[in-house]
C-alpha cells in the first residue's frame, strides 16, 4: 500500500457507471459468486483503531430509535438487489454495529436521495447518515462525524498491450495518462505523479474509451469503480490495475465516516466504541470481504 481516502460525497466522476455496477452485484451476490474478478490485492483492511485502545460507550438506554440514512445508488456500500431489497456494505454494517451495541430493535435503516440526507438530519428525521459523505470543514459546522472507518483508495488501469511493469512513478513517466478534468484525481495525479503526461477528458466514458482505443496509456480514477468497469464487459479486457493503490488525505479526504446532528454527542461516541470493537473481533473485516471479496488495497 502506497503512503501517497476518497471521500465519495460526489458520486464523482463514474456517476455513469453505478446503475450497471449496482445491477451486478445484484447478479453476483444473490447467485453467490465473487462480486467482481479484481486484481488480486491485500484482503486486510488498514488498522484503523488502535486494538488495545478501549473506547468509551456511552449509556443509549434513554434513546428511543436509531434511524439510519443511506441511499440506493452507491454499490456496493448501498444498492437494490434482484428482489428490490437494500443491501450493500452499510446496510450489513449499521446492523453489526446496532447488535454490537445491543440496540437492534431501536434501529431503523432507510434509503432517501443523495440531496436529501442533510437536510432529513438536520431537521431531526434521522439520527445519522452512513452514505459516504465527504467531511468537509463546511460540514463539521453543521454536523459531528464519527472516526473513518474505511478508507477509498485512486488507482491507475492500463493498456494490456503496453506491458507495463514495475513502479508507476517510473514506468509512466512522459507516457499520456487519462484523467476526468477537474477532479481530486487530476490534482492528485499532477501532485504525485508530475512526470506523467496528463490527458484530461470531460467524461469518465470519453476517458474509458480513448483507454480502449489506446490513445492513452492509462487512466488515474476511482479505485473503488475502476476495478468493476476492467472487469466488466465494457472493458472488452483491454486493461488491468496497475501498481497502486495510492490514498492521499490531501487529494482525497479523510475516508468514510459516519455524520450525525451536531448535538448529538453519545451516538458518535458509541459508533466509534462499537467499531472499534468489530475491528477487534473480525467482523468487520467479514462485512468488507462480503463486498470487497479480493480487497481494495
């Protein structure tokens, strides 16, 4: 893993792409299969807690219910399956973290549109929102967040045909690399990757396809789409990831977390304690395996 986490408030620059990736992981998870044929990779997931840190739990026996927002439209953190029932990784996530803190009948999870999950907090109808908001200093002023439980990492894919190998610092070096213009992963590809012949492009597809076509090398995108689409039948296998993957709080935000109403002190307290506690038994590292079954990392 290199020292170089998205913070996915944006459904980014592979918008395009969820309703297809969604509809196979449908496929893929009710047929028991792997969700995707990804690079093998690191199945760990980063430490994110201290294992001999124990944090506080604060008494929850005064809250009347914990409603959890999420939305349909971010596999595989959160989508419809073949039967229209919500799945994904947060879904099976807020249920482990409910039972951890012995609260299961107190939890409720609904799915609400992206635009509408700050303003459903803000006015009292949830008690958090686990959906990969980015934290942003705007954000913290209005609303507490919990530690990052997971964080997304950028990758680069190339061309078969060009059999790169090796580091991509050295191996791309003056090669053209594609970009969606004006994302993090343009700056963050500039910033760490100087050498490289930066192409932006105004759409992830018009990326994709001159990444098909080879007029460029390679692309630098999200890792956690790009992974699915160079699987995918959309790719033809024309491509493979390479090297990577590259996380940068900088470029790409502190990872994901979970958002809750300002004034809210005890329910952060006791997500924390509570993953803090599933990291130190396994299971959430089976929750992430369930989805990321050959690792994001």
């Amino acid at each position: 893993m290199h020292a170089l986490v998205t913070s996915p408030k944006s459904r980014g620059p592979f918008k395009g792409l969820l309703s297809g990736l969604a509809a196979m992981l449908a496929v893929v998870i009710g047929s028991g299969f792997p969700v995707a044929a990804q690079q093998p990779g690191n199945a760990e997931l980063p430490v994110m807690f201290d294992a001999r840190e124990r944090l506080p739990r604060p008494d929850l026996s005064n809250v009347l219910r914990v409603r959890a927002l999420t939305t349909v439209d971010f596999p595989p953190f959160s989508f419809l399956d073949q039967t229209g029932r919500l799945t994904g990784f947060h879904v099976d996530f807020i249920r482990e973290i409910c039972a951890e803190l012995k609260i299961e009948a107190k939890c409720q999870i609904q799915a609400v549109p992206f635009a509408d999950l700050e303003p459903t907090l803000e006015k009292a109808g949830a008690e958090l929102v686990l959906a990969g908001v980015a934290v942003t200093p705007d954000l913290r002023q209005k609303f507490s967040f919990s530690r990052p439980y997971l964080l997304l990492p950028a990758r680069f894919a190339v061309g078969k045909k060009i059999g790169l190998t090796g580091h991509a610092s050295v191996a791309l070096s003056g090669r053209p690399v594609g970009v969606v213009a004006g994302t993090v992963h343009e700056a963050m590809l500039k910033g760490f990757f100087p050498k490289v012949q930066a192409r932006p492009f105004e759409t992830p597809d018009a990326m994709l396809d001159a990444l098909k076509q080879g007029s460029v090398d390679a692309v630098f995108a999200d890792g956690l789409r790009l992974p699915f689409w160079v699987a995918s039948e959309a790719s033809g296998g024309c491509c493979t990831l390479f090297d990577g993957p590259y996380m940068s709080q900088r470029y790409l935000g502190e990872g994901l977390s979970a958002m809750f109403r300002h004034n809210d002190t005890a329910l952060p307290a006791a997500f924390d304690s509570a993953v803090a506690a599933l990291a130190r038994n396994g299971r959430l590292q089976e929750i992430y395996l369930r989805y990321f079954p050959n690792g994001l990392y």
